[in-house]
C-alpha cells in the first residue's frame, strides 16, 4: 500500500513538474508574456493547486486506512466482551457449586486468566476512546484506584509484597490513563528488582510515592530515563517505552512527576496531584 502511494505521489509530483515548465516556457516564449508580477502569480497559483492535488494524494489512503483500522478494532473490541462475560458468569457458578479444593484452585486460576484478560480490554477500550479522540475524563478517588490496582498486581506478582498507605484523594481526570500508569511504575519495580520482592506505595498530601528496593540508577540513568526505548539494563525484556507513556500522561493532565534514585538502593517515584 504504502510503496504505490509513494509511485503515485512521485508520478504526480513529475508530471505536475514537467506541466509548470512548459506552461512557463509558453508563456514566455509563445505568447510573449514578461511580466514578472503576473508569471509570479501564476506560479504561486500552479504550486497551490500541485499542493492540494499532492496532499490529496497522500492523506485520503492514509486516513481510509485509519478509519479501517479503527472500524476493525471497535468491532474485535464488541466480539471480546461476549466471550470474557460468558467465562466470568460460567467462573461464578463453578465457584459456587464446586466442592474439592483442586477444582476451586483451578477454578480461581481461571479467574485471574480471565481478570488479566479483562485488564487488557480495558486498555484496549481505553486506545481506541483515546485515538478517536473522545472525553475519558472523569471524578473519581486515587486511593481507590490505587487499591484496586494493588489487588490486580498482587495477583500478577504473588511473590511481591506490596504495602500500601493512603489518604482520601478525589480528582478528576482520565482514570484509566491512571490506572495504566501505576501498572507501568509498579511492574517497572518489579523488574528491576530481583533481589527484593517489596514493593511501597504511598497517598500523603496529594503526593503518591511509589517505591522499590531494587537496582536503582545513576544520574547519568536518570537523564536518559524518558528516552523512547531506552533500558537501563537492557538484558531485560521489554521495549523501553513504559516511562515516556508516564511522563506523556503526566504532562498532559498536569501532574509532576519526579524521581529519586541511588544505584543497589532503588527508586520512588512521585506523582504529585496538587494541581488538580
């Protein structure tokens, strides 16, 4: 698609090329015209032409295909929520009808399966709102947010302790833009933290902290952090990309966000809602 939309616009950008210089040739030297406000004018007037012509060329295919994209996503979108609420109405009846213990772990695994799947849903309901551009804002409490999220997380990382203290917070605001953020802070502790499975969040003062006790990073680390695909220990799997998504959202919705860092100490990392 793309490589004929580029033969197309170079053709067109040719022929419109040859067309102006034998219309000018013409011009000059056909009809005798020397006057250089008038040829001045005409030129402007064939490049505004060439130029919507051109840029015709290249959006129209482009925005066909983003309409189609996003036609296909919305649909594939409806088609999974079927499936998810059949398995979580199925999941419930199971929960309460069976008996052995073995079946009810199996059945709680399938739970959180599901729940993660969920989770994915959302953000994907939460793309296509943002793509299109539509109002995802809303009032709702941090503190409950946050505790949500710990509940999910800690489902996700059995074997990390997550303390969590916190005060009575509401804003308004894209809840789950937020929600997302915190996901990617806490599985970025996580993750670079191998040798210490303890992860603390705090809602003081309009400030959430979070932190770990984990690899942590220098100033020279700390400069580069919101560098699109940059790792600070790149034998680590992942793209890179987590913290500038924080540090876009964070930039958007008027929060500061900070961090403090010291190498094999760890790192916090602060949202502060004051402005909110």
């Amino acid at each position: 698609m793309f490589f004929n939309l580029r033969v197309n616009i170079f053709i067109y950008y040719f022929i419109s090329v040859v067309a102006f210089l034998a219309l000018f040739y013409y011009a000059i030297a056909i009809v005798g015209i020397d006057n250089f406000y008038i040829l001045g004018a005409f030129l402007l007037l064939f490049i505004m032409v060439s130029g919507v012509f051109i840029s015709k060329l290249a959006v129209d295919p482009l925005v066909e295909y983003t309409y189609n994209l996003q036609a296909l996503s919305k649909e594939t979108l409806h088609e999974l929520n079927l499936p998810i609420s059949t398995i979580l109405t199925n999941i419930n009846m199971l929960q309460k009808t069976a008996q052995d213990e073995k079946t009810l772990k199996r059945v709680e695994r399938i739970r959180k399966a599901c729940a993660m799947l969920q989770e994915r849903y959302n953000e994907l309901e939460y793309m296509i709102k943002m793509q299109s551009k539509n109002e995802v804002k809303e009032s709702f409490f941090v503190d409950k947010l946050l505790l949500e999220r710990v509940e999910f997380l800690q489902n996700v990382y059995p074997n990390v302790n997550m303390s969590v203290d916190v005060e009575s917070l509401e804003i308004y605001g894209d809840k789950k833009g937020l929600a997302k953020i915190i996901d990617n802070i806490v599985d970025n502790g996580v993750k670079y933290s191998p040798n210490s499975k303890t992860i603390k969040m705090q809602l003081k003062n309009k400030i959430l902290s979070i932190q770990d006790f984990g690899i942590g990073m220098d100033e020279v680390a700390l400069v580069h952090i919101f560098d699109r695909y940059y790792q600070a220990d790149t034998t680590l799997q992942g793209f890179g990309i987590g913290l500038t998504m924080v540090k876009h959202y964070c930039d958007t919705h008027a929060i500061e966000l900070s961090f403090v860092s010291q190498p094999n100490k760890g790192t916090t990392v602060k949202l502060n809602f004051k402005n909110k």
